[in-house]
C-alpha cells in the first residue's frame, strides 16, 4: 500500500511533467511557425530580385507560407510525434482509474499527426 503523500508527490510529478512537455510542444510551434515566416521572406526577396513572374499577393503568400510549415514539420516529425504522444500518456497516468477517458488533443499535435501521416503515406 502506497503512502497518499507519494501519490501526491507523484501526482504533482507527472503534472508538472505533462505541463513541461506541452510548453516543449508549444515552443516547437513557435520556432517552426516563425522559421518558416522567414523562409518565406527570404523567398519572395529572391524572387523580386530573380524578376521571376509568379503568383502576388496573399493566398500565394499564405500557401508559400503552409508549405514551408508542413516542410519544417516533415523535417522534425520524429521529434514532434514523441512529444505529441507524451502529454496523453502522462494525463492518462494522472487521471484517476475511474476517470480515465481519452485525452484531448491541442490543434498542433493534431495537424502535426496528420501532416506526418499524409507525408508519409504519399512518400511510401
């Protein structure tokens, strides 16, 4: 029979883990988000430099953009899909054995999932 203070020592353990990886999940985003914003500068500048004709003004914009995020995302999905997995295995620990219910995924873990599965699927 375990002690309640350990289980609660190990309740405020697995919390402040989970809490941990989802602040690691949270920061990846950033860094691929904000990587991928200046890649897509970088681009547009070497393309008004080229006189390349293309496609102007925001959707292509916004396309060149997504396509830089699911490329930064293809490149780190090993990374990012351990991470992503972590936080459910962690609430699922934390939940009581009567609650134990399927835990939520953020909007991230969710497109990072499907992006490596579509990637990979089309790939293989």
């Amino acid at each position: 029979m375990t002690a309640p203070g350990m289980v609660a020592r190990r309740l405020a353990y697995l919390e402040a883990a989970c809490r941990e990886t989802r602040g690691q999940l949270v920061r990846i985003e950033r860094l691929i988000q904000c990587r991928a914003e200046r890649i897509t500068v970088t681009a547009k500048l070497r393309a008004r430099r080229s006189r390349r004709r293309g496609p102007r003004g925001a959707p292509a914009d916004e396309r060149l953009l997504r396509e830089h995020v699911d490329r930064l995302i293809f490149e780190r999905r090993d990374e990012i899909a351990a991470l992503a997995q972590k936080p459910a295995r962690q609430e699922h620990g934390i939940a009581a054995p009567g609650d134990r219910k399927q835990p939520v995924v953020s909007q991230f873990e969710h497109r990072v999932l499907l992006t490596c599965t579509a990637i990979a699927w089309t790939k293989g």
